[in-house]
C-alpha cells in the first residue's frame, strides 16, 4: 500500500525475495622495476551466477494519491465515507478506500497467467508460499573481466609520474545483452615536490573509470520485470529476455477501484481487465557506465605536523543508466502551467479529458500499461573544492579541519520509479541540480590528550569533538496523483516545477567522546569509553512531505485538479502535511563501552 510519494507499507519492492550468488574469481597480476620504472600488469576474471526469485506485486500493491484516498476519510464516495466521531481524523467505513491504481502479478503459466483469484490467506501476515517463490525466479549468468599495465615513473628526484591503461568488459548472454569491447580507461597522475621549508607537494590526475552493468536491475527482468509479452512493437533493439510471471495494472474512476480494492482485499478477486505492466526491459546494446575525473592540488605544511590540502575536482558521468516510459503516448494536448515563482509555460498532457487528466489516461499500445525500457542515456556533473587541514596529534592535541564547496547536476540517473521522466520526449528538463547535492559541507575535529606527568589520576584521558555541518539537501514536489495522463503517478510534477527545488534544512551535528585508558601490563590495557552523537539533540530532517496535492500552484491557477480554495498551507497547498517532515536523523544517542586491549 502506497501513499503515492510519501510512504509505503507492506513488503519493501525493492528488495527480492530470495538471492544467491555463485562466484569464481581468477586474479593475477605482475610488477617489474627497470631503472626508474616500475611496470605493473596483471588481469582479473570473475564469474558470477546471479539466481533470485523476486515476486513483485504479490500479494498486490495499490497507490493513494492522498491520505485521504488511501485513509477512506475524504468523503470523496458519499458522506458516509468519513472519519467517526470518536475518531476524527481516523480511517473511514471498509470500502471506502480508493486508490488511483492497482498493481499485480499472476503466476499461473499454464493458463497463460489468466487465473482469476489469488489465495487471501496472503493477506494474513504468512510467508510467501514455495510455488509462488518458485514461479517468480530466474537465473543469470555473466563474468566481468579486465587487464590492466601501468608504469610508475621516477622522472626526477622531485618529478613522479604514474600512467596506465585498464581495459574492462562484461558478457552476458546472448539474448540479454551485447558485450561493451571499447571500454578502455587511460589514466595518467603526477605529482612535483616544489619543496622548501614548507614541504610543498603539486599532484594531478586525469582518468576515465569505467563501472559495471546495473546487474540487480537486469535480473529483476527474468523473474518479473520483462513482461511475457516480448519487445514494445517498433523497438527491435531492446533484449529478448522475458520474464517467468505476468505484472499487471488497474486504474480507473474512484467509485470502481475502491470496489476493486475490497474485492480484492477480502475475496482475493483480481480486476477482470487489466493492462500488462514491463517494470524494465533493457536495450540490447545498453552501454556500461564510467566516470571522466580530473583533479588538481597542492599540499604544504605551513606549520610543524600540521598540513594542508588544497584541491579541485572535476567528475563527469557518463552513459549512466536508468528508464523511462516508452508507453508514454503523444500528446493529446499542451496546457499553460505555473512554476513556484510564478512563471508560466508549456505542458504535454495525454490524457483522454484534461479537467479530469488523473481519472482518463491514455497509453501508446496495447495491452501495455507502462513498459520502462532501460538505457544508459543520462549523465552527471560534479565540481567540487575541497580544503583540509590537518594538526597530528603532538604535544597531546590534534584537530582537522575539512570544508568542500560543490555543486553537482544531473538529469535523474537512477532506476528509481521517482525519477522516470514525466516526459518521455523531453529528457532535457529532467536536468536539474542533484538530489544529492550538497552545497557547503564543513567538519571540525579535534583529540586533547592528557599527559603522563599528571599522575595516576589525570593521566592517559582522552576527549574528542566531531562538529558537522551541512548545506540542505533538495527534494521534488510532486503532484501527487497521475496530474499528466499517463497512468504512472509516481513521477509527476507540480506544474511546470524542475525537480529538486525543494529546500530542505541544513545538517547540523556535535558528537563527543571521553575515554580512559587502563595499563596494567606492557602489552595488556582497559579502556573505558562514554561516547555522545547529536549530543544537542538538532532535530535534522532527513527527508520532507513534498507531495503538493494539485497539478499547478494554486495561488496562480486556482482551477487546477486538487486546488480547493486558499490555504495557509506553504505555497497555497491544499495538501495540510506539504513541507512537513516525513523522516529524521537519529536523535542525542549515548554510548558507553568497555574495550580490552592485548
């Protein structure tokens, strides 16, 4: 049970039922040292066999686009569906829950994936049976494999220099996916001791850095993900790869799904028609990821033990992979939407009947529903400086400082159903700063000791300090519901709203550590430690309720679906629980341990 893009309840999707790995590895390598080089060459081959069962929607999943949907509150279906008086707030009479889709699988080959029923005893809290587990697993075979030669060399005395090729690729079967044979990393460092009083030290680098196939993807396709039905029609290029069960999903107007939903729920009934859901397909030539990195610093020690660390860094990711909807129709029309500053513009929308876009989807083909084709098509972008300091522990005080300044975009590389493009024909404004983007991030450290010449009682203490602080992560605010017609709900915006505009709240963070050592022997010692994190006990949000409730900004379109008049609510939502949090960090933890040393 999902409420769409705030939580979910039930079996986590994410994770397969049953997983095991079977691996060989052969690893050898070879170093010679001529003059002033240092020649280094070997290869690794890996051999893996990935065997998982993954029933996805069993017993099935349904998605609310509001608390009111999925609590059966919202008197949406007449006014007995509301919350009782003794309860305001609480759920409505069975029955009046309504979902804006369900999804689920049937197991049954042998009728062509056609049974009517499923047992509701897996409504019960039991395992999930052996012939279910059984149906819905699949088994794939693959090896990764590389070479590689590098040379150190030892220019001058103040001049090292360190170059190398490595040259990596996958197999997979042949009807799953194409071998990547060009997948050649060069990669050149060097480093100059300018020296001086103050040790000063220029390094540099340069790589390409290939990385593997989203195999965990991959082989959710034999079990379930690939659909039954073969390639989306006009794409011969995707794999051949089906898969061993049959997903399925349902939508339609409030009133029938929330019948469907009590059927289902108490007579094990599923929905008498349906759409056929491909959660991923791969293309046959989907290209393996890899990282373009450039870096530049300078070390120096302006004082003694103490050192610092200047550096830039450059990271471009390329190929990265991840899906989208390729079931997603043409247009039926374009509409003139909001974003939050106000600002207006164009808007494809595919739906049947716009002023009712969530309750009239259209599809592309037939007996598809979505069908996510997985590519390697997206990329990303990292720059960052970063500064350490750092003081050894002398004269019984360390400390460390560490402050990076960064900005990271990217266009949504991650398999992760939020991040489908809402636009299957515009992956451009997908591009946006980083979910992961973190824009100041500072950390203070620092370790007093106390001397031995302060006798038994004062001596062989230890207090330290971990302060951080960080800049605000960036979240989407989604609509909610399926606000463009496209059947999936997951993934749509307010508006014309970019993803990730969002503000969270900053990190903030001091954790502290008091500890005693014991020497009772030359090489034997008790330790007592008492340790504190979040000792301020900072409420840090970890994650928002950024779900708005309509498809425009109802301050700037009040006729927009989901808008209900004005609000106090932030941005004029109707949603009451918009910008609240949805997930912390860990509150003021205290720890005390005892550790023996020998």
């Amino acid at each position: 049970m999902e409420l769409t893009n705030v939580f979910t309840a039930g079996v986590n999707r994410g994770n397969p039922e049953f997983y095991r790995e079977s691996r060989y590895e052969l690893v050898d390598n070879m170093t010679r040292t001529l003059e002033k080089h240092i020649v280094a060459f070997g290869g690794d081959y890996n051999w893996v066999r990935t065997q998982e069962s993954f029933p996805l929607f069993y017993p099935f999943e349904a998605h609310f686009g509001s608390l009111g949907a999925y609590l059966g509150n919202d008197g949406f279906l007449g006014t007995q569906c509301v919350s009782p008086p003794s309860n305001p707030g609480g759920p409505g009479p069975a029955g009046c829950q309504h979902p804006g889709s369900i999804f689920f699988e049937r197991f049954n080959a042998a009728s062509n994936f056609t049974e009517p029923t499923i047992n509701p005893v897996a409504f019960q809290g039991t395992s999930i049976p052996v012939a279910i587990r059984n149906q819905a697993e699949g088994t794939l075979d693959h090896s990764y494999d590389g070479l590689y030669i590098q040379d150190k060399w030892r220019a001058t005395n103040r001049l090292t220099v360190n170059g190398g090729l490595r040259w990596e690729w996958e197999t997979w079967p042949s009807n799953v996916l194409n071998t990547q044979w060009r997948n050649f990393d060069p990669r050149l460092g060097m480093a100059y001791n300018v020296g001086t009083k103050h040790h000063v030290v220029v390094r540099s680098g340069f790589g390409l850095f290939h990385g593997m196939i989203p195999a965990p993807l991959l082989a959710c396709q034999r079990p379930v993900c690939g659909g039954v039905q073969g390639k989306f029609p006009g794409r011969p290029f995707e794999d051949s790869l089906n898969a061993a069960t049959r997903a399925f999903a349902f939508g339609s107007d409030p009133a029938t799904m929330a019948s469907l939903l009590h059927s289902l729920a108490i007579n094990g009934t599923y929905p008498p028609i349906a759409l056929d859901v491909v959660a991923v397909r791969f293309v046959q030539n989907h290209q393996n990821p890899y990282g373009i990195q450039a870096s530049l610093a300078i070390e120096f020690e302006p004082l003694p033990d103490t050192s610092v660390s200047l550096s830039v860094l450059h990271v471009r990711g390329v190929h990265l992979g991840s899906f989208f909807n390729v079931n997603q129709p043409d247009p039926t029309a374009t509409v003139t939407l909001h974003d939050s500053q106000g600002r207006t513009g164009p808007k494809n929308v595919y739906c049947s009947f716009v002023p009712a876009c969530p309750f009239t989807p259209t599809i592309r083909q037939f007996p598809f529903g979505i069908y996510f084709e997985a590519t390697s098509r997206w990329d990303s972008v990292y720059d960052g400086f970063l500064l350490s300091v750092n003081k050894r522990l002398s004269h019984n005080f360390a400390y460390g400082i560490s402050y990076t300044l960064a900005k990271s975009i990217d266009d949504g590389p991650n398999p992760s159903f939020v991040l489908v493009p809402q636009d299957s024909q515009n992956f451009r404004a997908e591009r946006a700063l980083s979910s992961d983007d973190v824009r100041q991030r500072l950390v203070l450290n620092g370790t007093i000791s106390t001397p031995n010449s302060w006798g038994t009682v004062g001596r062989d203490f230890l207090f330290a300090v971990i302060t951080t602080i960080q800049s605000p992560l960036r979240f989407t605010k989604f609509a909610g519901f399926d606000a463009n017609g496209d059947i999936f709900d997951n993934n749509d915006r307010v508006g014309i709203e970019p993803r990730n505009t969002f503000v969270g709240d900053n990190f903030r963070s001091v954790d502290v550590r008091v500890s005693r050592k014991f020497a009772f022997r030359e090489r034997r010692s008790l330790e007592l430690i008492a340790e504190a994190f979040n000792l301020s006990n900072t409420l840090n949000v970890r994650y928002f309720n950024t779900v708005y409730g309509a498809s425009d900004f109802c301050p700037l379109n009040a006729a927009a679906f989901g808008c209900a008049g004005p609000t106090s609510n932030p941005e004029g939502s109707p949603n009451a629980l918009y910008g609240t949090p949805r997930a912390v960090n860990n509150p003021r933890q205290i720890q005390l341990a005892l550790k023996f040393n020998f």
